[in-house]
C-alpha cells in the first residue's frame, strides 16, 4: 500500500492547525485547467494516466495548495459497468444512455470485475503517481461518484426522484449495488495511495431531507464505514443549494463538506453554525463567474470577501464552490493561492 501524506488524515484537525498559525488551509478544486497548461485535450487525460497525472502535476507546480485532486468525472463508475459514454474533446465525459428499468435489469452489471476496466486503472495509476510524484506534504484527493447520483446514471435523475416517493424499493435495489460499486472502486483508490475521499452527489440536491438521508446518506455511511481504519477522510461534496441538506450532511460522518457558491444560495457563515466543530467546511468562490469569467481584481476581491466572512471559523478550508472549468485563466487561480496565502 502507497504510503500516506500524513500518519493521521483530518481534515478539521488540519485546517484548525492553520488556523492557530495564522493561515488558511488552501485547496481549490480543480483539473481541468491543467490540461490548458500542458497542452493536452480533456479527453486524452480522462484515457491517458500518464497525461492525467501531467495535467495534476502542472497545477500543483504552479499553484501550491494543500491538496490536490484528480479531474472530477462523474461516468468513471459506469463506464465501468458498461454504460454508453460521450467523450468530447474537450468537455468531460457524460452518460448518454439510462438501461435500467426494473430490479431485474440490474442483474447484467453484477458480474463485472469493475477494477479490470481500463479507464478505472487510469484513474488508480494516476492517484498512484501524484501520490508518488507530488510532495508528501500534499494531500492527494481522489472524486468516487455518490450512490444516488450513480443510481440516476443508471435509471435517469428524473426517474430516480419519482422513485424515491413511488417505487422506493426499486431505489433502494439501485442504490445498494451502487454502493457496492462505489465501495470497490474506493478501496482501489486508496491502496493506490489517495489521502481524502471526495464523494460527488450532485444529483442528491433535488432531494428532501428525509429522502436524502434514505437514498444517499444511509449508504455513503456504509462507504466511510469500509475504510475507517485507512486513515483517510472523506468530502462530501453536492452542488447546487443545499442549505436544506446541510444537517443531514453533518450527521454521516464525513469529515469535511464541500458546498457550492453564493450564487447557488449557500451562505457558508450560516452553515458554520449548523455543523459540528468536527467538520470542515470547503468553498466556496465561484468556478465560472468569478475564477473562469472573471478578471484578477474580481477574484482577489471575492476570496478576501469570503475569508472575511468565515475569519471566526476555525475549520474552514478555502477552496472553489466545484471544480474549476477548462479555460480557467492561470493569472486568476495564482490570484485566489494569493489571497489565500497572505491573508491573516
């Protein structure tokens, strides 16, 4: 097993160490733009390691955060299984196709070895390269897709939020073999030495409380339960607003939760208050408007605007509200590294 940046991975306990020294933990996430420093397509790194790994490893150069993530894909799970996926050159692979009608249809993808496909050996060989490449100082972070968002894949989002309130059982079918996907593919990632878990669950944001808690959080506790002795901590991580899901977030067990922008209704201040001290809380600079679209001064001013606003809280960890776009210019991200580091 690949050795880990630290002995004990903590997301809360680190950023509060900063904190005490006067400093922010600082880790946008971030990918894709990595490919515009190399000159290298999204669609080449999402099938070559060795180019996913260069693009990572350029941010890193150049940006120096605390911790750095592989490109958020949201189809590596069902391409796995199976699933038709669009690679476009330079956007990120989507799911083109939904085949999962009834209970029964699940039973095709039960005997695949998942961790036999090509594309997840990619993504495990390039954890293993930053892991190995990269400072150990650094935390290495690897993105699983969460299993409602991957039981959507497989039913339609749509389909699966009329589920969750008509046909449960059937979502609930979906959602345990998505699980146990999930959790094969997380323990791979961090034998090959990731240091944090960032579950994605974007399409969770549509839920209520009470279902979200039934059809997401019952079983991402049952993914963190599969490696608690691993010493790694896990992100969850929902787009959109979910000011109504934030107590349910901080009731799983995760150790950090990472939210979207203002613009997406998320007031980062109010839901400090709502979670535990335990928890991190990582955002949440807009990706498009301010750090893609936006100018240097925009940038600088939204990252001291938001650092101002979470000073009185210890385990906030500066980070952008989703990853950022292609075509990101670098003079904006060295500004929000900046801001962040001389900031006090």
């Amino acid at each position: 097993m690949i050795k880990r940046a630290l002995n004990s991975v903590k997301l809360s306990e680190l950023s509060k160490r900063a904190y005490s020294e006067n400093r922010r933990l600082v880790a946008p996430l971030v990918g894709f733009p990595g490919c515009d420093i190399i000159k290298c397509s999204i669609k080449m790194a999402q099938q070559n390691h060795a180019m996913h790994y260069n693009a990572i490893e350029a941010l890193a150069y150049h940006l120096k955060p605390d911790a750095v993530f592989m490109m958020m894909d949201l189809s590596v799970e069902a391409n796995a299984i199976g699933l038709p996926v669009r690679f476009p050159t330079n956007e990120s692979s989507s799911v083109e196709l939904h085949p999962v009608k009834t209970v029964e249809d699940l039973d095709r993808y039960r005997c695949i070895n998942i961790l036999a496909d090509a594309r997840i050996q990619s993504y495990l060989k390039t954890i293993e390269m930053m892991r190995l490449g990269l400072k150990k100082d650094v935390l290495v972070g690897a993105y699983v897709i969460g299993p409602f968002s991957f039981a959507g894949l497989l039913m339609g989002a749509q389909n699966a939020a009329m589920d969750s309130m008509i046909d449960p059982d059937k979502l609930e079918c979906a959602c345990q073999f998505c699980t146990s996907i999930i959790m094969e593919y997380t323990q791979a990632l961090i034998n090959a030495g990731a240091d944090l878990i960032c579950i994605l669950e974007p399409t969770a944001a549509i839920l209520g409380p009470e279902q979200f808690s039934q059809f997401s959080g019952e079983y991402v506790k049952h993914i963190i339960e599969s490696y608690k002795y691993s010493n790694v901590d896990t992100i969850y991580h929902i787009c959109g607003n979910t000011m109504h899901l934030v107590k349910a977030m901080s009731q799983i067990g995760v150790g950090a939760i990472s939210l979207d922008s203002p613009d997406a209704g998320i007031d980062l201040a109010k839901v400090a208050q709502m979670v535990p001290e335990d928890i991190a809380i990582i955002g949440n600079v807009n990706p498009t408007k301010v750090m893609k679209d936006g100018i240097v001064e925009e940038v600088k001013q939204a990252t001291t605007e938001l650092l101002t606003q979470m000073k009185d809280y210890p385990n906030f960890i500066l980070s952008t509200a989703c990853d950022l776009p292609p075509g990101t210019p670098l003079k904006n991200m060295l500004a929000f590294m900046e801001t962040g580091r001389n900031y006090k």
